[in-house]
C-alpha cells in the first residue's frame, strides 16, 4: 500500500453524486491499484485537493462507517464492513 502514498489525487478532483465503491475504484487507479466491495452503492460527493491516494482512500472509508485492508491479490484492496460491529456488543 505504500505505493498509494506517493500517488497523490489532483487538486479539485471531485465525485459528485457516485457510489463509494465506485470513488474508491477510480482513486485506486490513480496509484495502479484495485479495489474489491460489494454493496457500497451508497451516493457520495467528495472533493480533493492534492492528498495522497492513500489518504484520500481513508477519507471516504471513514466518512462512510466502512473499512480498508490489503488483499490478498497483488496491488488490491478490500473495502467494506469487516467483522461485528462492537456497537452492538454490551461492555462487561
């Protein structure tokens, strides 16, 4: 994923009105990555201004309650709900 820190996004990229899985696809070709969800068709609009791919990544993950990490396949991320939420979890 280092790779995706010395890709950065242009200035005034912007996505208006695109579902997430769709923004983080196109971020991560910027740094000739790939990106593996399902069911993030939630509508986002977003701007950037220069940040790296990586960062700008984690921007919309964390915006849209969801989580990133490596794959297994080369040069390709997974994002989506990961595990249990601990929300949902009584603290002892």
């Amino acid at each position: 994923m280092v790779k995706m820190v010395d890709k950065i996004t242009l200035p005034g990229l912007a996505y208006e009105a695109q579902q997430v899985g769709t923004v983080l696809s196109s971020l991560a070709t910027l740094a000739g990555w790939t990106v593996s969800s399902s069911g993030l068709t939630d509508l986002i609009s977003v701007r950037f201004n220069g940040e790296n791919v990586l960062k700008a990544i984690a921007v919309v993950a964390e915006s849209q309650g969801i989580h990133i990490r490596p794959s297994s396949a080369v040069n390709q991320i997974e994002a989506g709900a990961f595990g249990t939420n601990p929300s949902n979890h009584e603290m002892h």
